[in-house]
C-alpha cells in the first residue's frame, strides 16, 4: 500500500477567491484599487441603466494611515442613484461570494456577479474592517448595514443593521470600505478608466475626489440613454445537455412542442414543428420523459438545424453610431471622426453587436494606432496584447494597403456588446478570438479604414491643389505683366478668372 | 419605489464554472480536448513524483461518434501508477468542484484543484454520459465507480460502485470519459505538449495512442527524480489578517513567542523574541487574545521587520541543470545548449526558482526566438505574448548587445518553480510579470544570452580563421615557387611549418 502523502479536503468559493485573487483582477496593491472602484462603478451604472435611471455615480478614496509612496490604506466610497438591493439580499448580495444578480441571459457590465464581493474581501484581508452599506429601492426606509465575509465558510457576518426614515423616497445604494492600495501607482490607469467610461455613458454624471481632494467631473452631454438591456432565452445553437435538463426538471410544457415555443428564444410554432419532424421527435411527448440519449440527440439536432431564426438583438444594448460618435468627439477633440455599427450577429447562439470609431488628427497626436477596447460599456485597459481587436488592428489589417502610415496618429474605438462577453479572464481585461466575433470587428474596422484613407488622401490633394494655386498666384501676375510689357500695352490682362478656373480643376485629372 | 429590475440569486460553484468554462480553458471544442488531456496527465504526474514513484502514463483518445472534420465525441482514457485516490473520496474528487487535494502549499502543476472536475463537467454537458474511475492506493481492494456532477447542488450523483481484489496489489488511477473536442485540430497543441511534458520529464514513460491508433512514446532517459516537494508553512512576509486569524483559531499555542515559532516558516525562537519586541508584542500574550486592530498591526510588522531569514527553497523541486541539460538535448537536438539555474528567490513570501536554457543551431533552424515556458513542470502553450517571460526575451532584452542577430535560430527555454505560480487566469496559461520573477528571468537569460554571444563570436573566429588559412594554403605555395624560381633554386622552401604557425595564431591579435 502506498501511503499516499495527498491529502483531500475542501474549500468555499470565497476562500477559492481569496487564495487566487490574482485571477480575479487583484493581484498587488496598485490593481487591487483599480478593481475595486472599477468593480463597484460598473455595478452602479448596471443599475441605474437597468431601471433608466440616468446614473449618478459618486466616487470619493480618502487617505486614511500608511506610506502614500507605496501601499498605504485608503478609503473608498461610492454612492449611486440605481435601484437599490433590497434590504433583504444586502448581506448575501455584498457577502457571499456566486450571490448576485447577474446570473441572467441579459447585457451587463457585470458577468461574473464576483467582483463587489472580491473587492470587499480583499478590504478585509488587509485592513479588517468591515464593509458599510447603505441602501434603499425608494421605499419609506434606508437600511445600513456593516459586516464582514467569513471567508472560510463563505458567509457574511452582520456586525449591525439600522434602519431610518426615508422622507425623501431617496433610491440607491452606498458602498463604503477601507483597502490596502497604492493609489498613485493606480492613478493613471483609474484616470483613463473614468475618463473612458465617459466616453461611453455620455449619459452618465460621474464625479470622483482623489485622496489629495482633487475634483474629477465628468458631466452627462445627454439625458438620451440607450434602451436598456432585455433577459432573453437561451437560442437553439447555444445549448447543451445541462441546460436541456434543467429546462425539462422545471417545464410546466406538456408536449414538445410547446415546450420548444416556451424556452428557446426565436422559436414559433411553425419553427418548432419542422424542427421535431427533422428531428424525428414526437411533438406530442411530454418534455420530462426523454431519455438521456433522446436529450443528446435532441441537443445535436438543435445545434445542426438550419432554420432557427438568428438571434434577435433587441435585448441588446449598443450605444448607437450619433451616441459613439459624440463621446469620441467629447473625450478626444479629433480632426476626423468615422464610426460604424455592424448588423446583429451571433457565437455560440449568443447575439452581439460590434461597434467601432476611428479618430484621426486634432488632439489625437501620438503617432501610431491608439486602441480603446470596450465590453457592454466597460473600458477595458490591461492585457491589450491578448486581445481580439489588438490581434485585428496589428495583425490581421494591412494598413498600407489603405495607404495609412504607421507613424499616422489614430485612435481606433472597438466597442462590443453581448448577452455574454467572450472574457479569458475573470479579471474581465481581454476577449477571446471567437471566429465570428473577430470577423465583425475586422470588417467593422475595414470599414473605418477605407473611411480614414479617403479623408486623408482627399485631404493631401487638397493640400497639393493649394500648393498648385499658391505658385499660379505666385508668378502668372508676374507673366501677365512680362506679357503685356512684351505686347506694348500699358495695362496687364485680368487673370482672376484664370486663377479661379484653375483652382477647380480636380488636380488628379 | 423603483420596481428594481434585478434579481438576485445563488449559483453553485460548479454552476459557475459551468457558466463561465471560457476562464477555465475550455472555450471550445479543440481546447476543451487539450485541456482535459492536460488537467488529467498533471494529476498523474503529481501524483507520481509526490509519491516518488517514476511515473507510467498510458493515456489513449479513440473516436465515438460523429463527424471527425469538426467536433465529434470521443473517449478519453488515462491511466498512471500513481499513489492512488482513497475509495471514500473518489466521488467528491472527481464530481465536486473546489474539493481536492491541491490546497496545500506545496509546489504541484495542479493549484486551482480544478481541471480534472472541469474536464469530466465538460464531457457530461456535451455527451451527458457519466465518469469512470478506478483507483486503488495499492490495499486489497481496487474501486470502481461511475458518477455524474450534478452542476447546480455541485455534487457527484454515483450511478454505480463496484469492489474487486487486487492481489498484485497494483497503485495507481484509470479515468475514463466521453468529451465531444475537434481533435485534429488540437493535435497539434497535444502532441507539443507531451513533447515539452517529456523535455522537463525525463523520467516519466508517457504512452499516447491518439484516434487513428498512432502511437507516440516518451520513454524516460533516466530514472533519477527529483526530490519531492514538501508542504511549508507561511512565510511572514506573504500572510494576511485572514490567515494569521486562521491560525490562532486553530492553534495550540498558548503564547506569542510559540505562536510565531510554530506557524511560521524559518522563524526560530531568537528571530520570534527580537521580532515580538520590535513589533511590541508581549511574548507571553495568549494568541486567541488578539483583537482585531492587534491583527492588523501584526501583520503590518511581520511585513515590514528586516530580520526573517528568506524563504527555504528545500520545499521546491527544480529540475537542476543536469536534467534540464538532458531534456533539452534529447528533444531539440541543438548544436549547442547552455542552462542556468538562479538561487532560490521570494515573492510575496512565496519561495521559488527559475531555470533557463538556450539552444541554438543543429536542429534548432527556425529563424528568430522560440520560446518554450514552462511552470512547475506544466508547457505554457496558449497566450505566450501575455507571459512575463516573452516580455523578458521580446522588449527587456537587447539581443544586439549580445550580437545576436534576429534572425539566428534560437531556442529559450524557462522554467518556473515555486509553491504557487502566479497565473494571470485559471486556464494557467500564462504568468503574470511580478517583479521579482521578472528580475531573476531577467538576469538568467542575459546570462545564457553572454553564454551564447561567446559561443557564436568563436564559432565566428573560427570560421575567419579558417577562411584566412584556405587563402594562404592556396597562395603560399604559388608565392614559395615564384619566389624559389626567383632565387634561382629548383626546390621550392617547405612551407608547411609556417601555415601551422599560422592557424595557431589568434586571428583577433
């Protein structure tokens, strides 16, 4: 017998986090900050947008002990005008960690309902203190809450609840935490972070005070929001085996028919039938008795059939070309602006929408190609290298054939929103290189291209056609007067209307 | 009262990963094959040399079903010699996610506790057939069991367990499974990884029989292995408030001077006395009385106090120069090789060690720098440009410094060992750049770059050397003839005492 020297034992999801927390976006003091802010920011504005509130979002990082050179404790505080947690889930929602309400098909910044509770945590770890909230969906009460995560068991520990009147009928929520950061390390990358999600949520009142007191203002240029995000149900393409019986344990269908005309997204009546003829399915079989291999073969059926309808980008939330184009307008000052949305399209059965614009001259003066990612409105701003539009840009469009130099200074916006973003990380920093989502944004980005190409080189014939008419001006008065001295006349010949025809000549005939 | 949209709910932590399979790397049909070969070799192999077994791996792929061009559904089975799972935690092991016997510090390829669960969940949502195990730690008794995850409690569901006699008293693990994967198109990324498996395994025999009934072998070269890892103790300058309250709720310790002696790595009762007086800490303090801000400021000092020995790289398990030396030898077949190994460094109390190696010429001819990366033992082959390691050989080093053009083939191989690799995503795939892992890659490839600067810029001697001695082997004589004829002598002077001296001349003087 070998005495096996592993030893098994198990782990809670928090205590999981805690030991990995580098995965999840926190991995020394600078980025830890940065998550922070960025983690409670996104689910502020997720809940105001979700309930068409135009958000207002309040961040404050105060200096609280330590050595501001490096890691020091700070403060953070973020209050929203969303809609609030129900008194109910704030010590689950803010305490335990896979609780959360992003466990739905829908468009948010939120995916992994992971980050305000890694946040926490991380605060805990190096500063003990508790978490304070405090929040109300506008009913006549506020509740407050302070508590702490148990990390082994993955519980919240309440340490106190008030409760107080609620005149006002004020809705929200107010996180507040201490952590371990180091803010000025972090300052760059959280400036760019507010200033890029600005950009994007033109609608968005933003203001952040910085633990010297310094007042950052990014203020709404629109009330307009876009649409907010709808759930949606699974499409036929991307389901599997797991989900297939999970819908059969809850069903109340009671044939196969209207069982696929209930659960699957873009399924009618019509749709259905043929389906479970090709399928060789009983319409009439009630959902809860297929067998295993049925619910295998029935999967294989649903991600070969050619019929079901794509899915329908209404849950979808883009930002809209005008919306786009004046954020990049606002954030950047550029000479020159094309911005293109692409159609609806689909991966895995999951709908998405790639949006893109090019900015060029103006402010935009560093030379080369500048990328600003975003995801469902999120700027991303680490680990570009890995990313499907840094992949794009640098490899996959060949920019002399659009007679855009490299030393030509560009900033190219790629902004992709879905049900559920492709992320190789929990970290949330880069997308993965799914086929079809990288083809949208290589011919969205094509697209901007031919765009920029035909401003810039219309824009070289202007400035050569000028150049032209500026040594017409230059030397035909002095020929004109050679000429008529040549001639004997005493007066030289008019040569504006010469002058004014060359200037519209096109110079490339 | 906002009718707040969200809802708020709890998922299961298999329920997670299931949802988010992307962050685990199975993303698609041709990395989920590749991931479930990795994650179940790892286990193998850790499992062996922990046990300080040479390991057998017999692992074989055979097709089931489906179109063979794209994705199909295959068997997956994996065998090894290892020290076997203990029969009443198969189920748990195999079918629970974050159960497992990886959390332990101690160096393993394993650290997430993750992959061999994540690959049978993969195989059961995409085929919906249950796992096979069979496991025996070398006892009477050979168990056998087939189960299932149930996704959304994160249980295993065993459908059946079955007992046989083991008179030849055999150890070791077989798993079997069905997974749908694109093999052809994973081949390539598999058959690499057991190439690199080999390189840095040189004492493991790994049998592959892939679909076709192609047999590759790995046979080992040698039966030397390398010491096991041992499990340590924190170190002082990596612990949190969270761990050090762990450990004065399960300690015995009845006093702070024991405390620290105890709990701690490498902190003997003199560094615990003067460490207690510099941090004002009575000695004789019960632990269990901390409180709270105590904690903190405990931690506080613990990170800051000068005088803690480093950490003790007795726990790791390098491969060493010599085996490096072997693998790379017998795998690439260069015309020269260089290693090196850097002393045992920390990061974040995290003790580990990086081993280098270059190749170049013989059969190392692609043009240019291929990087091989390696992390306890585990081929990194995915996201290269985001490793810490391609951001040392591409943008910190200055190969022309070295003289090394860019287009010389070469070959650089980096091994990373520690009692916790810091992945930037639970796929381990790559690792993130902190700084003191980044110096030591830094300054063992500069020294293998000297190394091999040296070797080329001989090898270029030499060759100059040489092309001077062919020009006068071919005119000296010519020269001795004029020159006899000249003096009128019929014998030319024998010139062969001179050319020796020549070629014994050091062409740089």
């Amino acid at each position: 017998m070998v005495q096996n020297k592993e030893v098994f034992s198990e782990i809670s999801p928090a205590d999981f986090f805690y030991r990995n927390r580098d995965i999840a976006g926190f991995s020394n003091p600078s980025r830890a900050i940065y998550s922070a802010i960025r983690e409670f920011v996104e689910n502020s504005l997720d809940t105001c947008e979700l309930n068409a509130i135009p958000p207002d979002v309040y961040i404050r990082i105060s200096y609280v002990s330590g050595d501001m050179e490096g890691p020091a404790t700070y403060k953070i505080r973020v209050e929203d005008n969303g809609g609030g947690v129900p008194p109910e889930h704030i010590p689950m929602a803010f305490g335990r960690v896979f609780y959360g309400s992003k466990y739905k098909l829908r468009q948010t910044r939120g995916t992994f309902g992971l980050g305000g509770t890694m946040a926490i945590l991380y605060g805990q770890i190096t500063t003990h203190k508790p978490v304070y909230v405090m929040s109300s969906t506008g009913t006549s009460k506020i509740h407050e809450n302070e508590l702490t995560i148990d990390i082994q068991r993955n519980k919240p520990v309440v340490l106190s609840q008030r409760t107080k009147d609620n005149k006002a009928r004020w809705h929200g929520t107010v996180v507040e935490l201490q952590i371990e950061g180091d803010y000025f390390r972090a300052m760059p990358k959280i400036l760019d972070y507010f200033k890029q999600t600005a950009m994007v949520s033109p609608y968005a009142d933003i203001v952040f005070v910085d633990p010297r007191g310094r007042l950052y203002m990014f203020q709404r240029n629109t009330t307009k929001m876009p649409s907010a995000a709808k759930e949606v149900k699974p499409h036929p393409y991307g389901v599997d085996v797991e989900t297939i019986q999970r819908i059969t344990r809850a069903t109340d269908a009671k044939d196969m028919a209207s069982f696929m005309t209930t659960h699957f997204h873009r399924v009618g009546e019509k749709i259905a039938q043929k389906f479970l003829k090709e399928a060789k399915i009983d319409p009439d079989l009630d959902p809860k008795r297929l067998a295993s291999h049925d619910i295998v073969s029935l999967v294989h059926h649903l991600k070969s059939f050619k019929e079901f309808l794509p899915p329908d980008a209404s849950c979808l939330s883009p930002l809209g070309e005008e919306l786009l184009e004046k954020g990049v307008r606002k954030e950047l000052t550029p000479e020159f602006v094309a911005v293109d949305q692409r159609k609806p399209a689909a991966y895995s059965g999951f709908s998405f929408i790639v949006e893109t614009a090019i900015a060029y001259g103006g402010e935009v003066q560093r030379p080369g190609i500048e990328l600003y990612r975003f995801a469902n409105r999120i700027p991303l701003l680490y680990d570009e290298a890995s990313d499907v539009s840094w992949k794009v840009i640098s490899t996959l469009i060949n920019w002399r054939h659009y007679k855009i130099a490299p030393e030509v200074p560009i900033a190219i916006i790629v902004h992709l929103c879905s049900t559920k973003i492709p992320y190789k990380s929990v970290g949330k920093e880069f997308i993965a290189d799914r086929p079809e989502v990288e083809r949208e944004i290589l011919n969205s980005v094509r697209e901007l291209a031919r765009k920029l190409s035909l401003f810039i080189s219309r824009k070289a014939s202007v400035e050569r056609e000028k150049e032209k008419f500026d040594i017409f001006t230059k030397y035909m008065p002095k020929i004109a007067h050679f000429s008529a001295k040549l001639a004997g006349k005493s007066k030289d010949a008019n040569i504006e209307p010469l002058l004014k025809n060359i200037s519209k000549l096109d110079p490339e005939d």
